[in-house]
C-alpha cells in the first residue's frame, strides 16, 4: 500500500523508519571526555604533566674528588695577576704575575684596563738623540740604534695582548696655558698630546706632560688649499718652496722642544695631497728615527703612500672626533671609534683640545675597563709595514 491507495492520514506500521540520535550520542561523548578530564586533574598531582619525559639512568660513585681536579675560572686584574674565583681563598700573586701563564687547570679571562699607576718616562732629552744645529737641538737616531719613537714611547702592558685598542691624540696644546693645564690634569695617561710650535713656555709644559707619562707629537704647520687666507703661521712647509726652504722651516719647528714620538700635520690639506712636496718631509722622519701622524682631516692624503716609499713609520686617523664640536656629536664619534677598534684591533682618533672634547673623553675613558678596550698611546697605533 502506498501513498495513493491508503487512506488520507492513514499509513501501517510497516512504513515507519527507525533513525539513530547521532546528536545526543556525540554531545553525550564530550561530556564525559571532559568530566574525565576534571576528575584526572582533581586526583592527578602531575606538575610535569603533558611535557616530554625521558628516563637516564644516573651512575654514582661513592668515592670524593680532589678539588685539584676541577678547573676554575679566573679574571686577570690590572697589574695582570689572575684573580682567584669567586668563593676561593685568595693567593699570593708570582713574582712574575704578567708573564706567568695561567695555574693548570685554569682558564685566563684577560680584562683590559688602564694602567693602575702612572708609567715613568724620560723627562729629560737623551744627548745621545740629540743633534746640534743651527736651529737648535734636532731628534736623531743614536749611535747605537735607538730611535727617538722607541726611546720616549710609553710601553704597553704585556697583558693587554690581542685585546681591542684605542689610541687618541689631542693637538692644539701649549697655545692656552689654561687649557693645556687643565688637559694635562684631566686626560688619562695613554692619550697622546701634540703641542703646537708656537706656545709659550713649551718646554715646562712638555716636561710636565712627560712627568703625568704622556707621550707627545709635534705639531708641523702644511699648507691648506686656501693658503694664504688659511694661514697656519709661521714657518709652514709649502708645495712651491722648494725642498731647501721647507726644510729650513722643518728645522726651525722640530727645535722648538724635544722627547717627542713623531711630527702630526697642523692643517696640509694641499700639502698632504701632493706627493713630491711630502717626500722631502718624510725622508726627514725616516731618518731621525720619528713617527709621522696624518690627522685624517683630508680625504686627499697620499701620505702613507710616501711614509711606506720612505720607510718612515706612519699612522692615520680613522676619525676626526670633534668634526662636530658638540658633546653629542663627540661622544658618539668615540662610541664610532670603539667599534672600529672591536672590528680591526686598533683603532686611532684625533680631536683639539676643546672644552667639550676634553670632558667628553675624561668621561668615556672611566667605562673602557668594563667593555673590554684598552687605551694605548699613538706609538702603539702603527700601521704595519
């Protein structure tokens, strides 16, 4: 019987269709799913529940070991004795502390840091190194072989080692007498000073400079591009003088005082850029046994060129620290220089003695221990020949 020819509302049992409650059924499996799991988490005391677990089977030994047998750990302090690590009995430091290794079964961890005390250096010119002219006392190289530049350098502790290096010079000194005495009070003993040819009283400031262990350079008057609306002063070496008339003026600055490392250019855009108008100067430099500074303040420059032609020993400047004369500006110059010292090893840069510059320095020299740079003079900042 069908849907025809049953009566209307009328159907037999035969056609009813059974159908399952799929909906009760899944929602009655989640409610179960999570009264288990609160149930699981009621009774369970598991903190690591549901974290990897792995089971090692952990070997013991009844018998003590010997504290010789466990290596330590210490830190070099600045004399270059190594510390004894936290916790341990402090000991009495070898004789030799900065050549010594380090006790075995120790690591060194080298800390750099600025000498604890001031280094003696030679106040008082050596004769030896010294040749009479008509100009004056002149650097020489001595009978023996020593130079001027090893003779007056200020040495590097040996425990610095491959550490990052830092080495800044400050020019314009002896022309302020205010500010040459408060320069030499301030800086820290590794920075460089160049004085200028035509300060007063030069000798009694050098000496003093030498006596606070300070190396010096000697400020030499080039010539700029704007010569003469640029006037460096007195006795400058020019492109067009000649090499007889330049030497003269050389002469007549280098006599001016004594026991420095070497000659840094005052100015010498044109001359620096000029290759025979150097060539004279640096045969001088090689030849009394001197060091020459280019201040980096010109892009033109050829002279490590003509420095490595000659031989002379040479460094130039990675940067010009108060370019922008602000504070600033020149503490993050040095923060620049920082980097270029952790990327090369050594790193050289050069500043007036500006106020601003002075205190800036003072300031960023305090933390060098902690981050690892260590400040060493220019004569440390060669460039390899």
């Amino acid at each position: 019987m069908n849907d025809l020819t049953s009566p209307l509302g009328y159907k037999t049992a035969s056609g009813r269709r059974f159908r399952l409650p799929f909906g009760a059924i899944v929602a009655t499996l989640v409610m179960s799913v999570l009264a288990g799991l609160a149930v699981w988490l009621v009774v369970v005391d598991d903190p690591l529940g549901g974290e990897p677990v792995a089971l090692v089977k952990i070997e013991t030994n009844d018998s003590a070991v010997d504290r010789t047998e466990i290596a330590t750990v210490g830190v070099k302090s600045a004399s270059g004795a190594l510390l004894p690590p936290v916790g341990a009995t402090p000991t009495e430091p070898p004789a030799d502390a900065d050549n010594a290794g380090p006790a075995s079964g120790a690591v060194a961890i080298s800390a750099p840091a600025q000498p604890a005390a001031t280094v003696a250096l030679p106040v008082e010119a050596d004769p030896e190194l010294l040749e009479p002219s008509a100009w004056g006392p002149l650097p020489r190289i001595g009978a023996n072989g020593r130079r001027p530049l090893d003779v007056y350098a200020r040495p590097v502790p040996s425990f610095v080692g491959a550490s990052p290096k830092v080495a800044l010079v400050v020019t314009d000194l002896g022309l302020s007498q205010s500010g040459t005495q408060e320069a030499l009070r301030v800086l820290p003993p590794p920075v460089t000073l160049a004085f200028a040819p035509y300060g007063g009283s030069l000798d009694r400031w050098t000496s003093k400079a030498r006596q606070g262990g300070h190396e010096l350079l000697l400020q030499v008057p080039l010539e700029p591009f704007d010569y003469p609306d640029n006037d460096p002063g007195e006795n400058t070496l020019l492109t067009g003088a000649g090499a007889e008339k330049n030497a003269s003026n050389l002469h007549t600055v280098m006599a001016r005082f004594t026991t420095y490392v070497g000659l840094i250019n005052y100015m010498g855009g044109k001359f620096t850029a000029d290759a025979d108008a150097l060539d004279p100067l640096m045969v001088e430099v090689a030849k009394r046994g001197l060091m020459f500074v280019d201040d980096g303040s010109s892009a033109r420059s050829v002279a490590g060129r003509v420095a490595g032609k000659r031989e002379a020993p040479f460094a130039r400047a990675d940067l010009v620290i108060d370019a922008v004369p602000t504070p600033e500006e020149i503490t993050g110059r040095l923060a620049q220089l920082e980097q270029i010292a952790r990327t090369r090893g050594t790193a050289l840069g050069v500043t007036s003695a500006r106020p601003a510059a002075i205190k800036a320095i003072v300031d960023w020299s305090k933390s060098l221990e902690s981050r690892g740079i260590t400040l060493v003079p220019v004569s440390a900042a060669r460039q390899k020949s």
